[in-house]
C-alpha cells in the first residue's frame, strides 16, 4: 500500500454534497413549519403569570363527585373491553386471509388495503360517525374502537402467521388434512401466544382512546370530560385526569402480568 | 405380515417423475415399484434427492410439468406435474415421518398424536378438538406401542429429539397409515435414539404389514434394517436391489468419493445393534 492511500484512510471519507444538501432541506422544513405552526414561545413567558393563575386553579383537585367519576371511568373501560373482543374476533379471519402464507394474492391485497383503510381512519373520526349512525352513548365508542383496532390488529395477526414455521404446518398437511385444519392445529398453536401479547397490547391503549372518543359523545369519561373543561370546572377536571391516569396505570400492570401467563 | 392388499399392485409405483429446481436436476426419470409390505431403505449422499423423491411421493412436492407420475396404494398421486383431486385421501393413507419430526411445540403429545385421525374425523368435530375415547384411545395405544405414553399431555417441545420423532410415529400409527414414508428419520438423533426408531419402524413392518420407505444417509442402517435398498445418485436411481449386496467396493464403485459420506454411520458399532434384543427400543421409555 502506498503512503498516499495511508494518508487518506487516516481521515473520515468526506461528507458527500447529497448529504449537505439533506441536511439544509431539513433545516429548511423545521423553519416553514415553524412559520406555519405558529410557534412562539414568547408567549410562555410573558404570560407565565395568567399561566400560573390557570394551573393553580387545578389544585386541589375536587372529589366531590368521585362516585359519578368512577362509574364513568367503568363505562370506559367497558367499552375499551368491548371494542378490542369484537376487533380481535374479526381480526382473527382478517388477519389470516392478509397473510402471505395463508391466503392468494387476490385475497390477500383486497383485505390488506381494507385494513389499511381501516387504520389510517383515527378513532375519533370514526366515533363521530358512530354518533351520527347509533346516536350519543357508549356504543357509538364500542364500534369506534372495533372497527380502528380491527384494522391494526389483524395486520400484527398477519405479520405473526407470516414468521411462523411451516414445517409442523406440513406435518399436518402430510395426514390428510383440510387447510382449515392445517391453521387450527398447524397455524394457531404457533401464533397464539403473541396474538394473545398484541390484543391485551391493543386493550390498554383503547382504554386511553375510550376515554377520549367520549368528547364527541360517544360515551364514558371523555364525556364528562369534555363538559367540565368546557364550563372551567379545573378542580373537577383535575380529578377526573387522576382518574384516568391512575386506571390507565393499574389497567397497563395488569395486563403486563397476563401477558407473561401466555408466554 | 397380513399384507391384506393383493400383491400384484405395487404400494407405490412412480414412472418417469422427473423434477428440475431452476434448472438443476433433482430428479432424473426415476421409474421404480415398491411391493406391499415391503421395507425399503433409500441411500444417497445430501443433495441426491432422497427427500424430493419422498415428498414427490406424498404430494408434498410436484413433478415436472408434462412427465412422469406417482401412484400410491393404487391411487394417483399425481402425474404430469398435476397433483390429484383427491391426494388429501391418499394422504390419509400415507404416514409421512419428518427429519425434524414437524410435531406443533406447543401443543401436547396426545393432540399432535390425534391429528393423524383428521383425514377421518369431521371437520365440525376437528375444528372444536372434539375427538371421541375411542380416538383418543387410538392415540394413547399408538404412544404406548413406542414407548412413550407417560409423555403424553407433554408440550411436544418438551422432548427430547428421539422421543419426538417416536411421537411422530405414533401420528402415522393414528393415521392408520398402509405406507409409511421417512425422510431421513434418523439424521438430527444421536445413535441410541436412532436404533430406538429404526426398531419401531421395523417392528411396524413386520407386525403390521406397513410398507415402509426411508430415506438414510448411513448404509449401516439400510443393511440391518432393509431387506431392499434403493441408491440415488444426482436424482437418478443407480442401484435395487438387496441391502445385503451392498459391500464397502460396490459403494465406492457407485460413488467414488461420496462412498465415505455414506459408509461412516455406525462404524465400530456392529455389536450395540446385535447386542439388544428387538423388543426393547419398544417397550424401554426414555
């Protein structure tokens, strides 16, 4: 090796131009959404004074109500369960008939863009059409939730199937037997523990969704929720928002505990 | 034993199967008959298609477009590169054993066990896991004929190799299987395991009047198992005939320097095959 070529290989090779021009365009777009974002922190502390004001009306919180708080708060969680069992029994066939493994191309991509659709569509879009369709209540966030989570769990579905191991597949294929029972006996057992991880994954986070689909009237605490920000009950709200944390927070260790049964 | 299938039918006739994987030749016009009853040893190096020409005989596997067919216990199992209709019933006829067992891991012994009753179960009742004491008895006297009924509510992963593969048997011995096809059985066990296996299959040969086709990378093996032998060479059929024939210069006459690869299995070892008697690998649970 020539000392030239040591020289050279003693340096980093130099940032290529396509790079520098990478970086530029991020800087460009941080400053136009700035612009377009109406960023200004300014704001943050010349008004840091009626900011104070405002959050110390939160405390203490007031728990006055807490009975009625906590019924709402079960309403929720009732419909976080309802909306994920529904989902995961739909996302069961769905998830099957998207994955590569299991199901032709021609079914296969109808469904996969079906539940894309059905996942790009945020929760609250479609609880507000649900409230058009069934009226105010919690079963307009049942559906919600169902019909979104469908969405997102029948693509983790799939995404399992698709890495399990074909050959106990074939060990049943080789006795003679119909695909359906090829899947219950050769799919499902492999599968069955992450799908059981993903849908408990899925239950936790529809409890914070169902909480917030509430504020289009489709049920539970969001509703309530929504009424007292709306009438500057801070005290209220500030007690309502431990609720729901301190649920969320009990609802995520318990399922983190089930979760370990399963695998 | 009581091969109770008249003998002019071949259990498994194959005809001109060729088999071409992007344009190498894993099969080569491989035109054989296998009587009822028959044990029949399969030898040839990796990669002289033992195991394509085994799953070709299932219908796990399909020929080349336009030539060639595979008929099992008189039914076709496909011919010109088509599968038949109905191979999901010849395949319920057909007890397949898997180099790496392909038991479900998860699941218990006896449900894998009971999954060689699906050709014949309805689907309602196979879809639920609703199978009858009779069936499920079937399954238990399947395990206790290869020794290992007290593993059977056991996660298969949970076994050791020899005794999964014996697990596997059992799914055929469930299946009722007229034709058992192993690919290889023996490869991934240690040798204590593997003359545990050989022996289950040999005694299913003889007791039942099984046809029995495997695959065996060591030559050993097919002599003191097989009465017929059958040698691949890159896809094509070099020798039939009796095992016993197979001396250490005819090998190295048909494969030259691939003969050590098949001669090396159970060298030294003469004594630990004579030594134990046939019944043992059966009844003994490890």
């Amino acid at each position: 090796m020539t000392t030239t070529d040591d020289a050279r290989l003693l340096h980093p090779p130099r940032t290529s131009l396509t790079k520098l021009a990478v970086y530029g365009i991020a800087l460009a777009l941080l400053a136009w959404s700035w612009h377009g974002a109406e960023i200004r922190p300014e704001i943050l502390v010349k008004d840091a004074g009626n900011m104070a004001t405002f959050l110390s009306d939160f405390f203490p919180p007031n728990f006055r109500d807490w009975r009625f708080y906590v019924q709402e708060m079960l309403i929720t969680v009732q419909i976080a369960i309802w909306g994920t069992v529904l989902a995961v029994v739909a996302a069961v066939p769905f998830g099957l008939l998207a994955a590569e493994n299991i199901a032709p191309v021609w079914v296969r991509q109808p469904v996969r863009r079906l539940m894309d659709a059905l996942r790009a569509i945020n929760e609250m879009v479609f609880a507000m059409l649900f409230v058009v369709a069934v009226g105010l209540g919690p079963f307009a966030g049942v559906l919600a939730l169902f019909v979104h989570t469908t969405g997102v769990l029948a693509k983790l579905f799939s995404e399992a199937v698709e890495a399990i191991d074909p050959r106990p597949v074939e060990g049943i294929r080789a006795t003679g037997a119909n695909p359906l029972e090829e899947i219950v006996y050769g799919v499902i057992p492999q599968v069955l523990p992450l799908w059981i991880s993903y849908a408990l994954y899925r239950f936790e986070s529809n409890v914070r969704s169902a909480s917030v689909v509430g504020m289009v009237g489709a049920g539970g605490i969001g509703v309530v929720l929504w009424e007292i920000i709306r009438g500057f009950y801070f005290a209220e709200t500030c007690a309502v928002m431990i609720i729901i944390v301190a649920t969320v927070s009990l609802i995520d260790v318990a399922s983190a505990q089930l979760r370990k049964l399963f695998i | 034993m009581n091969a109770a299938m008249p003998t002019d039918k071949p259990a498994i006739r194959v005809s001109k199967l060729s088999k071409t994987f992007k344009g190498c030749k894993a099969l080569e016009t491989v035109s054989l008959d296998i009587a009822p009853g028959e044990m029949v040893a399969l030898i040839g190096a990796s990669g002289s298609g033992k195991s394509t020409l085994l799953r070709h005989l299932a219908g796990l596997a399909l020929g080349d477009d336009g030539t060639g067919s595979v008929d099992v216990l008189g039914t076709r199992v496909q011919s010109r590169g088509q599968l038949a209709s109905d191979i999901r019933r010849t395949r319920s006829r057909v007890g397949f054993v898997f180099q790496q067992f392909n038991l479900v891991g998860r699941l218990p012994v006896m449900t894998n066990v009971l999954t060689g009753s699906l050709g014949r179960v309805p689907l309602w009742r196979s879809l639920t896991g609703r199978f009858t004491t009779e069936e499920r008895r079937l399954a238990l006297d399947a395990l206790d004929r290869v020794g290992i009924a007290d593993k059977s509510w056991t996660r298969a992963s949970a076994l050791s190799g020899g005794q999964q593969q014996r697990a596997a048997i059992a799914r055929t011995l469930v299946q009722k299987a007229e034709v058992i096809l192993a690919d290889e059985p023996i490869a991934s066990l240690d040798p204590v395991s593997s003359r545990r296996v050989m022996e289950t299959l040999a005694r299913i040969n003889t007791e039942d009047g099984v046809t029995v086709v495997v695959s065996l990378h060591q030559v050993d093996f097919a002599i003191r198992y097989c009465p017929r032998t059958i040698a691949l060479k890159k896809g094509a059929v070099i020798y039939d005939g009796p095992s016993a024939a197979l001396t250490p210069s005819l090998l190295r006459e048909l494969y030259g320097s691939q003969a050590e690869e098949l001669g090396t299995g159970v060298q030294g070892s003469a004594s630990f095959v004579t030594g134990l008697p046939s019944g043992l690998a059966l009844a003994a649970n490890a």
